[in-house]
C-alpha cells in the first residue's frame, strides 16, 4: 500500500526567531510545548489488490500511529508485495526507492547512495527506527545496509522532519523488518536466484540464496532469516565490463554480500518485550581496474585485468544493528514503547593514488541508544479523540575515518576525521487533534542538545596538529500542519516543518589551519519545509499532488577544491529548493492495475552572499525531473505480468562549467523500460524479470553530473533475473 507524511512547524513570530539563531535553547522548550507537534501523511495510490480511495490505515513505523486520511503531509509506504515487485528486476534497494518514492533522486546502482538526494537535500536511514546513518560524517553507505530478504516495508517521509532528531533534511528512510505470527506452526521459506548480464554471459551470474524460518515456539514469536549473494562482473550494453567501482564512492561488481538476521518476541497480556539483531556484510575483492573515460571525445570509463596497490584494504562494508524493545499498552493510562540500541559500522573505501602519495580512508561508527515514547489519549482533558505522543532520547556516537597507509607511518598520523564523540539529549510532544468531522490538526515541538568532544589530531589536507577541544549544539523545531475533508473525493492537506543537522564536521575538519578549535563554529542547518497538497479518488482513479518549498540559511553543498583537486570543498549558504510530486493509480476491470508519479525540483544557493538565491545548486544536490509508470496483468489467478518504464529528464545549469568540476555537468534523458513476469504452483514461485529490456545504451545519471573523466560511466546493459521461492 502507498502512503505518505511529512512534519510541519507553526508561527511566524516563532519560525522568525529560529531562523535568525538557527537554534532556540531549553528555556524556551515549556513555552514552546504549548504549540504541540505536527506530523502527518499523504496517501499515494493503493497497490495492486488495495481499494484506492482513502482508507483507515495505520502507519506504525513514524513515531505516531494514526490514519492516513489525517496525516497533512508527504509520506510513502512501500509494502511487501511492492518491494518484491521491484526486486523482480533489480537487487539494489535504492532503485527500488527511486522506482516507488516521488521525491529521491536516481540510484546509481552502487554501493553508495552520495548523490540520492530526497528533495534535493540529505535523507536519513533508520532501521526499525534505529538511526544507521552517519551525520558527523557521512559517507552515503546508509541505503544498502540490510537485505532486502528481512524488510517487511519501507516507510518514508518526504521533507524535513524532527521526529527522530538529528539528520533528515530532506527526508526520513525506515526499513521496517519482518515480524514472526506468534500464532502459527513454524514455517520455512528458501529462496534461490541469479542475475545474468544478456550481452556478456561469462562472468556476469550473480547467485543469490536466501533460507527464512518463522512461528512460534513456546510463547515467543521467532523470525530467522539468512541470505548469500555473489556479486561478478557488471556489464554495460555493448557487453563491455564496468569498473568495480565506477564513482569512486564504493562499487558492489566482485563482491559477497552475507546477512544474518534475527528477531525473537514475546507477549504477554498488555505487554511484549522483542530483540533483534542484524549483521550485514559486502567485501570487494576484484582483479579488475579502473581505465579513464574522456567526456570530450565520448569515450567512456572501462576496466582490464589488473591488480589494485599493494596497500590497499578490500573496499568493504559492515553493519551490525540490535535492539531490545518493551511495550505497555496501559501504563498510567498511556501506552508505552520502549528500546534500547547499539549500532557498529565500518566501511572501507577506495584507494586513491592522486591523494598524498595513495592513501584510503575508513569510517567506523559507533552508536548506543535510548527511546522512549508515550501515547496519552486526550479525552479527560477536553479533546475528545485527541492523543499526544511524548517522550526523550539520548543516543551517543563515536565516528572517525583515519587515512590509510599515513595513520601507520611514524611521525604523521594524519586523518580525514578525528574520533569525534557526541552525546545527544532531547525531549519531545506531539498532539494529534480531530478539530472538527473534517479538519485534524496536529502540532508540537521538539528540543535537542548536543555535546561533542574531538581529541587532538593531524588534520588530514594541512598537516597541522589541532589541539582537542569541543562543540556544542541545540536546537527546537516545532512544526503544525492539517488536513480538511472538503468532499469525499478531495481532501486538502498543508502545513510547515522543520529538520535539524548538525552539519558533517569531518569534511572541514581536514582543512583547519589553527592549532586549535578556538573559533572552528560550523553552523547548524536549520531546514524550513512548506508543503500544500491535494489527495483523493475520482472514479475510481487515486490522485495525489503536492508542492513544496523547502529554505535554509545554513545549506550544504559541494564544488571542485581549488588547492585539493581530488576532494569537495563544502559550500555553507543560504538556499531555497522548491518542487512539485504527484502520483496516480486505478484499475481496469478486475485484472489490470496501472500507476505513474512525476517528481520535479529546482534550487539556488547565494554564492555572493547578496541575500538572494540565485545560483543552482550542483547536480549532487538537485537531479533531473523523473517520471515512472507501470502496468500489471492478472492473466490467471496464479500467473501475473508487470511493466515498469522510468524516465530521467535532462538538467544543465552550468552549460560554461570546465570537464572535470564537480557535479556540474549535462544530464541527458534517459529511458528505461522494465518486464517481469511471476507463476505460482502450489508451494511455489518462479520469477522472471528482465532489467533494461530495450537494452537501451546509457550513461548513467550520476557519471553524467559528476562530470569527471576517470567517473564517466555507462551504466549496466540488459539483465536477466531468475528467481525460484518455496514455502513448506
């Protein structure tokens, strides 16, 4: 099923306060409590078997479980069976977010999502609503860090959003993992599959296996699940081999991917305690190398046989996530949802020969954490159907990313990012008011402090060694939004919001030149989100639009690094990003079912520091417009069809831009047409889907915007999938 949601934040005497310090501090969290807090959620057209008119659906992974019909903003639920739909043609989670969700940006098909925006700014990864991605330094591996094997749904919010604090910018990513019937005798499901490059057969299988065991043992629900893939060669449409890491962000070609999962519950009367555990791993390990494009002359990026620097680390990435919950349906008259966390992520990048004589970096993240939510309902205090969602998190994360073979080497000890150790504090409230039968508003705050400690270091660009020292943060947003039923074909949903980031102190922590952090002030962004929709169902054909304008003062953005021309200087200006989504679906008879969503968005930054926006925002940030359409077949009840057709648009903003500055150059349209089709007999499944039926020849989007000559890409040709599940 399709839904959507986003968090908007009230008054202009109180957003005009926040934007000129960017932050509002503790003593001002009781005043502003009193506004309450707003989320809310947009539906995107049912899927295939869903009626499409506005439905009573509860949304259970946002922090605030309510009906879709009263969220007043943009959210997507991407469900099972549109999940497994999507993976009949692609084994990367992030096309299948760009397939389903209006709003991010392209996939690249990598091991690294840098350039898959959500509206044109950062998102953030959760899993089971546990923070995984990187804030103090991010380093785009948050997408693909879980098997899709294990994902129940995804849901995701599109704008700024406060809810699980820190991060979100542009929007919130929650893979929701599968739960065990604590009722049912256990069952056990494997799943065997390949991928098969039709226009180099050799070295392109990509085997995959997948064994689940789920039920009840004793009381206590368990779910199992374990899942192996071989990744070879990867292969464009002339049948040439592409690079294993074709961005220099990370690549997947020449690689195993092994996921171990477990999830065991068990309730009882009002209460469930639940503990889960995930440990994901992808290593690189290739005889391949990367031969330069050039983008004057056409040529594109290839690889040959040939072996990477003796010091070099395999690339890699590494992810283990576990978590111990408690929930209470009846504690003081509210109910409780309780979890504790620890996260640990290490990811290894690629070697680079052009950066202080061959070095890579690590990044090894360390996260503990504490949430805790109550849900109060509000009719002893005057409002009849009214609940409040309240509670705190604290969270600490250690980050760093040393550089390699320099860390080794008596004397240096150089590093991109010194251990960075962070300590966060927040409180929130949340109100959830049916106002009338046709208007639902909702409202509330959000306040967050935040300490960091930075030991002594070697900065990476400079070689100046910087004394410790440390930083502190806090910040409040508030946001209000609503919905009005104004016919029962049409319902108009609007508000404001606001997300908060600390912004990603590695990158100019390798830049400083003082001995000390004395006057190294980074400002905090502050992102500002208005948003105004329609929804509804007309004959029975579901409709969502909405647009949006989304402002911050302090933005974040990347252009070529005149002194370091192998690395991003980061840009910190005023911007102002503004787009349009939209979506529709419906039904044929009783076997056809059909959909579509455009995504558009344009922005500017102030490069002169004039007070106004008016110079774009680099291709990093902002993607061309996308457009997806998909037809599915009932031919008979066991025996279904689909095609799916993706359209990236064209986008040139920096026509007088030099090859080789980054994320500044010409995307042009690109079409892909997808085909899968699915059988059921008995107890079984088989799937065939076939990636880039047309064979169509193509640079990919990201090697078209990056625009580097040793990056330039095409990206992969026809795929065949083959896929065979049985359930016993």
């Amino acid at each position: 099923m399709g839904a959507e949601i986003g968090y908007y934040s009230l008054a202009a005497d109180i957003q005009a306060g926040i934007m000129d310090t960017g932050v509002l501090h503790m003593r001002n969290l009781k005043r502003l409590m009193l506004l309450g807090v707003a989320a809310g959620a947009a539906m995107v057209p049912a899927a295939h078997g869903q009626d499409v008119a506005l439905e009573e659906i509860v949304v259970t992974g946002s922090r605030l479980s309510a009906t879709i019909e009263t969220f007043p903003g943009s959210y997507t639920v991407v469900g099972r069976k549109d999940l497994e739909d999507q993976l009949s043609t692609t084994a990367d989670i992030g096309s299948v977010l760009s397939n389903m969700v209006p709003g991010i940006a392209a996939s690249n098909g990598t091991a690294a999502n840098v350039e898959q925006s959500l509206r044109g700014r950062p998102l953030r990864v959760f899993i089971d609503g546990i923070p995984v991605s990187n804030p103090l330094r991010d380093g785009g591996r948050d997408l693909r860090l879980i098997s899709p094997s294990v994902i129940g749904s995804i849901e995701v919010i599109r704008g700024a959003s406060a809810l699980y604090g820190q991060g979100g910018a542009g929007g919130i990513v929650n893979y929701i993992t599968k739960d065990a019937p604590s009722t049912q005798e256990f069952r056990f499901k494997t799943e065997i599959g390949t991928s098969l490059s039709t226009e180099h057969l050799a070295d392109s299988a990509r085997p995959s296996i997948s064994q689940s065991a789920s039920g009840a043992i004793g009381g206590f629900d368990v779910n199992l699940n374990g899942s192996y893939e071989r990744v070879n060669g990867q292969f464009d449409a002339d049948g040439d081999r592409l690079a294993p890491d074709p961005h220099n962000f990370g690549g997947i070609a020449d690689s195993n991917i092994y996921n171990l999962f477990a999830k065991l519950g068990y309730s009882f009367g009002d209460q469930r305690i639940e503990a889960m555990v995930n440990y994901y791993q992808q290593k690189q390990d290739t005889n391949y190398v990367t031969v330069s494009g050039n983008i004057a002359r056409g040529i594109k990026e290839t690889a040959v046989k040939g072996m990477a620097d003796p010091r070099a680390l395999d690339p890699e990435n590494r992810n283990i996530i576990s978590s111990l919950a408690y929930e209470n349906g009846d504690i003081f008259g509210s109910s409780l949802n309780s979890k504790i966390y620890y996260l640990e992520n290490y990811s290894v990048f690629s070697f680079d020969a052009a950066r202080l004589g061959g070095t890579q970096t690590t990044i090894t993240s360390e996260k503990i954490g504490w949430q805790t939510d109550f849900t109060t309902k509000l009719d002893d205090w005057g409002l009849d159907g009214g609940t409040a969602l309240w509670g705190f998190d604290i969270a600490r994360d250690t980050t760093e990313q040393p550089l390699i073979p320099l860390t080794n080497k008596p004397g240096d000890g150089r590093t991109f990012t010194p251990p960075l150790k962070q300590m966060n504090y927040a409180a929130f409230i949340q109100l959830d008011v049916p106002v009338t039968d046709w208007f639902t508003l909702r409202a509330g705050i959000r306040h967050d402090e935040f300490k960091m400690k930075i030991d002594d270091f070697v900065a990476g660009l400079t070689n100046v060694k910087v004394a410790a020292g440390e930083l502190d943060y806090s910040a409040t947003p508030v946001n209000i939004g609503g919905t009005l039923h104004i016919l029962p074909e049409a319902e108009i949903f609007g508000g404001f919001s606001q997300g908060f980031s600390i912004p990603d102190i590695g990158a100019p922590l390798r830049r400083v030149t003082a001995r000390n952090l004395d006057n190294f002030d980074p400002k905090p962004q502050l992102v500002n989100n208005y948003e105004i929709g329609l929804r509804g169902s007309v004959l029975d054909i579901g409709y969502t639009v909405a647009y949006f304008i989304s402002k911050s003062k302090y933005g974040t953005d990347f252009v070529i690094d005149t002194v370091n021309p192998t690395e991003a200087a980061t840009l910190r200006e005023k911007e102002r990003i503004h787009g349009i989504e939209a979506t529709l679906s419906g039904k044929v008879g009783d076997s056809t079912s059909w959909g579509g969503s455009f995504a558009w968005s344009e922005g500017k930054r102030d490069a002169n520091h004039d007070g106004k926006v008016d110079t774009p925002l680099t291709g990093r940030r902002i993607g061309p417009e996308q457009y997806n359409a998909w037809l599915e077949q009932e031919f008979t009840a066991d025996w279904t069809g689909r095609l799916q057709v993706n359209r990236t648009g064209s986008r040139n903003k920096f026509p007088n831009a030099r090859i080789n500055d980054f994320y500044t150059g010409r995307v042009r349209p690109v079409t892909r047409v997808d085909a899968s089709t699915q059988y059921s007999m008995n107890n079984l499944l088989f799937t065939v889907g076939v990636n880039n039926l047309f064979n169509n020849d193509y640079y990919s989007v990201t090697s078209q915007m990056i625009n580097r000559d040793q990056l330039y890409s095409k990206a992969e040709g026809r795929t065949l999938f083959l896929k065979m599940s049985a359930e016993y």
